[in-house]
C-alpha cells in the first residue's frame, strides 16, 4: 500500500532520515517506534510532502508521491492526525468534520449554498459515531475535553477516506485509563474501516497490544522491523530504545 | 412564513425587503436631510467597514490599505461620468459607471492580493499599506486626471436610468440602501456558504487546511478579490453622494474607519460593522458639532469598548442576551 524507497532527509547538514525504507500491506496496522529525536515525525512529515525529500522515493499503491504538494498527497489517500492536536477552535465538532468532508470533494468552493443545510451532514453524522464524538457533536472544538480533541483531529482525518492513515502520537498527553480508551477506538476504527494505519507511540505496551509490525527508529534509521514478538527479541532493540532487557 | 424561523436566503431577502420599506417610510416620517444624510453614510461606510471585516473577522487578516479600493471605486466613477462616454451611453451610463468602479477594483484587489497574501501577520497588514500610499501617490502625481490634491473638479452628471433619478434626494437615498442591502444580503449568503466556513477554517488554524487537502491561498485570494470589489462599490456610492473622488480617501487615515467601525461594532457578528458605521457617523455627527477634539473623543469611546466590553458592540449584546 504504501512503500518508501531509501528516503533521506538532512536539515543544515544534520540527518533527520537516512535512507529509510518502509512497506505497509493493505489493511494493516503498524507501528513506528523509536526515541525522542529519532526522526518518527519527520518520516510522516516526508510522507505527507509537508517537506521536502532530498533522497529516495515514495510510493501509494503504484503512484510516486515524492515531493508532491501536501494538498495532493491528501487527495491521493494519506491523511493524518498530528502529535500537538490540530482542530479549528471555534467551530463545533459537527461543523468541523464537515469542513474535513467538503474538502475531500472540493466542495469549499461552494460560494452559494447554505453549510448549515449542506448534505453532507449524514455523512458527518456517520464520521462522529464512528469516531465517538456524537455525545460532543454540537461542542465547540475548544471546549472540548483533551481526548476528544484528538478524536477530532483523527475524524478529520477519518474524513478523508484515506487509504493511508498516519497518526502522530495519538494517547500524546492523556493518562493512563484515558490512554487504552483511545487505544481501543483505534482497534475498532481500524477493524471497521480496514484502512492501512502507520502510528507513532510511545508506550511500548500499546505498541505490542494492537500493532501487527514495528518498525523500530534511531538516530534517523531503521534498525529494525518485525512483528511484535521479533522485537521484543531483537537485541539492537533492547539494546538501543527498551532499556537493556529490563523491559 | 414558516421560513422566517430558519436561517436561510429567502429569510434574508424577506428582512432586507422590509428594512429598505421600513426605510423608505422613515424618508417621509423624519424629512430631516441630515439623518437622511446619516442613514446613507451608514449604509455605505458599513459596506466598506463590512467588506474588512471579510478580510479581518472571517480570515483573521489585518490589513491596513482597504481604502485604497474605496478610492479605486471612487475615482473610476467619477472619471467615467466626467468623460464624454456619458453622451454616448445616455441613461445607462450610471449602472455601467458603478460596474466598472467594481471592475476595476477587482482587477485591484486581484493583482494586490496575489501578492499580499503570501505573507501574514504584520507583513501582511503593511504591505497592503504600502499599495495604498503607492495608489495615494499615483492620485497626486497624476494631476490632469485625477486633480491631484484638489480632487476630481467640477462635479458630473447623474443621468436618470429606469426612472431613478440620484439628482433627487428622495431617489439618491432609496438607491443607496437599496444596493447597501443587496450586496449584505449576497455577503451574508457567502458568509454561510462552505466558502465563508473555509475563511473561518483558515483564521482557526491555517496549517490544517492543507493536511484535508484544501487550497489556501487560493480561497485567501478569492476574499482578498470579493472585500476589495465591495469596497470598491462603497467607494462609488461614496463618489455618487458626494458628486466627487478625493485624495484622501486613498489615505492610510481612511483604511482606519473601517477598522475603527470593526472595533465599535463587533467583528464576528455578520451585521456587527454596519453597527460601528452607525456608531462612528453618530459620534462623528454629535462629537463635530459641539467640539473640535473629534479624534480625542473618538479614541476615548473606543477604549472604552476595547477596555470595558472587551468587544465590539454587537457581538457583546449577542453573548449577553443570545448565544449564552
């Protein structure tokens, strides 16, 4: 589904990424593990053309998406929802996957209809449920509590219908019950969508709960990948992000 | 009536319609040519104020040369019935004058905008500065045509169309709030429009958009072309009711009353600039009448919003009495 070829990146001489390869399968759900630095959200930032690639190449199904404007990436079936939550403030939950739903089809361009009676609010309706957010439907966005901000931000996402879904650090600042709630909806969302999802987390046991591979990062290279078993067995991996075995 | 309760099209040309009625009566109940004088200044100071706030209160973009636009309108009606065209085109020569004032401040806006819309935040807000003292110095050099200092001379003719004759005053005032109320009406219908939502995704968070695949800079500039056209009708009604252009309304002072009206009236409340138009010419109209320090007393009423209601007007009434 998704497949990147020795993709680089160097900022003033620096490498962010070296020679990075990746393959997702379709339908699958991943995960991109590795420490603070390791260049997790620059490898989605590369992938979603938010900057550019020096090196290597980067393929959805059979189309080279290398440096492609982001706005054409995410027509061409990548979305993503971003580690630091990204939502529009002052308007509501409804209002909001709305908007993601109208950007999908262009329909933002519509100077003539009212938003308020736009059609696409079943559908809306539809993205809510799925992701939770029908008890907040009408909230303001900042109103919001912080696990249905990021909700939102993944409905945005949803949204899109992407083939592709990249999220940055999902549970990024909730506790720990919190934490497996959003964990949970994700498993659900990914069953019922089938989507091919690649995460970036932190908490190695959420890692090993839900991802069928890991790709493991450090200092801008993959050192390894494997199921979840494989690397927690992998020595360069205890080694260099689990904590010598203690884990 | 049922459509009164919702908040669509035919609700808002049903109140436009009664508003300019309701006007229209007010004319012969109150023949008083200075509040006549008011309403219409109102009326066209609030499109200029409202066309602003497209560009400050929905896209979250200060700028500061608007009038500049305002003085494009202006200045190309006033030349264009100054010219010998009017002869040709007889009694369609005004529509076609005020068409052509919004034309050319269009292709204004566009070529500004292009440009302007690159940057944010104070970049931004001077560069469009830096355009409307560009098209100030343009109006003075430009003496033969435009008058320089003086202004456009002599006046021009007001040939009747359709039956309106803007000679009369009675006429004049019923066209002026008749046009003010169209263009609100179809402004409004943008505002709610996924367009007009698209501004407010952009002013919300300006990074996301393009992680849903949406065009920025394009929708930017489309606000950018459609504040400018408006503004560049105000600026014609302005010329028409004043039967001239001036330099100064290519002055940076001129882009700070709408700014001021944004401040007064409100600025996410759709109708909250057309009430700091109301404001300002009220202040404007009582403050010179019984003082000389207009700007002293000006900048106190302002403070007061700013510090007291910390909000303009109308959107401090909706949150006190409606939204909460």
């Amino acid at each position: 589904m998704l497949k990147i070829h020795g993709i680089s990146k160097s900022f003033g001489g620096i490498n962010a990424t070296n020679n990075v390869s990746i393959e997702l399968k379709p339908n699958s759900i991943n995960a991109l593990i590795g420490p603070n630095g390791a260049g997790k959200t620059t490898i989605f930032n590369l992938i979603t053309g938010k900057i550019s690639v020096d090196k290597g190449k980067i393929f959805i199904g059979e189309n080279n998406i290398t440096n492609l404007k982001e706005t054409v990436i995410t027509h061409m079936g990548i979305a993503r929802a971003f580690q630091i939550t990204n939502i529009f403030p002052t308007l509501s939950v409804k209002e909001s996957i709305k908007m993601a739903l109208l950007a999908k089809t262009h329909g933002l361009n519509n100077m003539w209809d009212r938003f308020a009676s736009h059609s696409v609010n079943e559908e809306a309706d539809n993205i809510a449920k799925l992701a939770g957010l029908k008890k907040v439907y009408n909230t303001i966005s900042s109103e919001l509590s912080h696990g249905d901000q990021k909700l939102l931000d993944i409905a945005l996402a949803l949204a899109l219908k992407p083939q592709v879904l990249l999220l940055d650090e999902p549970t990024a600042g909730m506790g720990p019950e919190e934490r497996w709630e959003m964990i949970k909806r994700i498993k659900e969302l990914w069953q019922k969508t089938k989507m091919t999802v690649l995460f970036i987390e932190h908490d190695m046991d959420i890692v090993f709960d839900i991802a069928q591979t890991i790709f493991v990062l450090q200092q801008g290279a993959i050192i390894a990948k494997g199921s979840p078993k494989e690397i927690k067995q992998n020595q360069a991996v205890i080694k260099a992000y689990l904590g010598g075995g203690k884990k | 009536m049922g459509f009164l309760k919702q908040d669509n099209f035919k609700r808002d040309v049903f109140l436009g319609i009664v508003v300019w009625l309701f006007l229209l009566l007010f004319f012969f109940i109150v023949p008083s040519a200075g509040i006549h004088d008011i309403i219409q200044k109102v009326f066209i100071l609030g499109l200029f104020a409202m066309s602003l706030n497209i560009l400050i209160g929905y896209l979250g973009l200060i700028a500061f040369g608007h009038a500049a636009f305002f003085a494009a309108g202006a200045y190309t009606l006033g030349l264009f019935l100054q010219s010998n065209v009017v002869n040709i085109l007889g009694s369609l020569s005004i529509p076609i004058a005020i068409i052509s004032a919004i034309f050319v401040s269009t292709v204004l806006a566009a070529f500004i905008g292009a440009i302007c819309i690159r940057l944010k935040d104070i970049y931004f807000s001077f560069l469009t500065l830096a355009f409307q003292m560009l098209i100030y110095s343009i109006i003075l050099a430009l003496v033969n045509i435009t008058g320089g200092d003086q202004g456009l001379m002599g006046g021009f003719p007001k040939p009747p169309f359709l039956g309106i004759d803007l000679g009369k005053p009675f006429d004049f005032y019923a066209f002026t709030i008749f046009i003010s109320i169209i263009t609100i009406i179809l402004l409004r219908q943008l505002i709610e429009s996924p367009f007009g939502y698209g501004l407010r995704m952009i002013r919300d968070n300006p990074e996301r958009p393009a992680a849903l695949g949406f065009n920025n800079q394009r929708h930017k500039l489309i606000a950018f072309i459609i504040a400018g056209s408006i503004a560049g009708l105000a600026g014609s009604l302005q010329a028409l009711l004043d039967v001239g252009a001036y330099p100064e309304w290519a002055f940076w002072a001129k882009s700070a009353e709408p700014l001021f009206m944004i401040l007064l009236g409100g600025m996410h409340s759709f109708l909250g600039p057309i009430m700091g138009a109301f404001i300002f010419e009220m202040l404007n109209d009582f403050v010179t009448a019984n003082t000389r320090y207009y700007g002293l007393v000006l900048g106190l009423v302002i403070l007061s919003f700013v510090l007291g209601l910390r909000r303009g007007l109308l959107d401090w009434l909706l949150i006190k009495f409606y939204r909460k």
